[in-house]
C-alpha cells in the first residue's frame, strides 16, 4: 500500500486531531512507521485494525523483522546483557532506549507501554544481533568520524541535525523539557549553553549541542557520540535512531501544546 492508497483509507477530514495535523502526512508516517492508524480520532477500530493488517501483510519490514527475530533466537541473551548495558528479568532481556523500558522475549518478541514502530523493533533487534561490548571511553566524536559515518555525513545533517535544528529553532525552552523526560541531562562542558547529554540505548550515548541564532549567524545543532558508537550499531542504524528520537520530540511537542 503506498500513502495515495492509504490516503483514500482515512476520513480526509483535516481535523488536526492527530500530531500529523493533516490526513495526507498522517498517511505518510503510517507508511513509514512512525504513527500507528489507531492514532486517527476519525477511524474505527476495525477500520484502523484493516489497515495495519494491510500494511503488515505488503510490509518488508515486517519480513526484516521476522528474520531478525530469528537470528536473535539464537543468542543467550544472559551472555550478552550486561555487554548491553541491559538486565535480565528472568528469559527476558530488558533495555532501556530514549526513555522508555522494552522488554524482549528469546523469541525476539518484542514489548513496551504505548505503539512501537518497525523501525523501533528493527534497531532493537541489531542492537542485540551486533552484540557490541565494552564501555564509553567519554571521547566524544563527531557522526563522520564513526566507522563508515563520512559517506553516510551529509544523510546525518539533512535526516537529523537540521530537523533537530528546526525544533530548537521552535521551541528552545519546550525541546529541552522533552529532553529532560527523555533521561537527557544538561551540561556545561561544551562551548554552548545548549547541551544535552542522552542515552539513545544503553551504550550509545550522544551529546546534542545548540547554537542559537546570533546576528548575522544562523542557528547549529551538532550531534556528537562516544567513540565506541559503531561498536554497538552501524551509521545506517544510527541515523535511523536519531529519526526515533526526532519523532519522540514531535509527538512530546504536540501532546504538550494541545
């Protein structure tokens, strides 16, 4: 199903009711992943419940998943938790990413409070695969430094430092509040009095730094990682975790501002 088909699905009222505002980029995040149909006020549950089993049954992600699930099937996840920075309760591995607990059963089942996207389950997933170990060396480096990560420089700037850009543009003091409820903690050692320290998953941690516009120089963002990033997901991967923690921030900012 592409957004056009699953337009056609949706009431096509423009209500405004949902974080998207409109039914056409409603439509695009659903395809994407990134809202759920069960997110529209206008739709029946049945009617929500038809498109996800439409989307699910055409979704490669869904067959991503699935393979993945499979692979991680065959890790001891009491072998690779700690490597993780995650716990066990009981079989189940329990990790921590952009403030919220996700639990995953040696299935590879994957669950939490609220909806989780494919891409949600698909970085959780690689993150148990690649089974990074080691921990943070505090050398923080910038995303073309990481292993791969120049060839993939200019994908990070446009997919998630200018977004993240364009929030703080927004809403400075409102993106901070939402950081603050993602984990994030404030610092003051870098050279601008907006940085965030976050852990995006257990060992990944990224420091969010925020030039405010001044006079004839327009506003910054630059996203900086420890050294041992790559160890634990790939820059493909990365950048789809700044993508989550971006929409994180979106939805925090709509939900607040109702």
């Amino acid at each position: 199903m592409n957004p056009l088909e699953l337009y056609k699905k949706l009431p096509r009222k423009n209500c405004g009711k949902c974080a998207q505002k409109a039914c056409m980029p409603f439509a695009l995040a659903v395809i994407k992943g990134d809202a759920d149909a069960g997110e529209c006020p206008c739709l029946t549950g049945a009617e929500a419940e038809a498109i996800r089993r439409a989307l699910t049954h055409s979704d490669w992600r869904e067959e991503l998943i699935l393979k993945l699930r499979e692979e991680v099937g065959k890790i001891r996840f009491e072998e690779i938790a700690a490597g993780l920075g995650g716990s066990m309760k009981g079989e189940v591995l329990v990790l921590n990413c952009l403030g919220r607990e996700f639990n995953i059963t040696p299935r590879g089942e994957i669950h939490t409070g609220g909806f989780i996207t494919p891409w949600m389950k698909i970085l959780l997933l690689h993150y148990i695969r690649t089974s990074g170990k080691g921990e943070p060396t505090g050398k923080w480096i910038s995303y073309g430094e990481l292993k791969g990560g120049m060839v993939k420089a200019s994908a990070f700037q446009r997919e998630a430092e200018d977004p993240l850009r364009e929030l703080f543009d927004r809403d400075t003091t409102l993106v901070e509040t939402v950081l603050e409820r993602l984990g994030g903690e404030e610092r003051d050692d870098f050279p601008t009095g907006h940085a965030w320290l976050l852990y995006l998953l257990p060992k990944i941690p990224a420091v969010i730094l925020y030039w405010p516009p001044e006079e004839e120089f327009p506003s910054k963002v630059k996203v900086l990682f420890d050294s041992t990033a790559d160890t634990f997901l790939d820059v493909e991967s990365i950048i789809f975790l700044l993508e989550g923690l971006i929409k994180n921030i979106e939805n925090d900012l709509f939900l607040d501002k109702k």
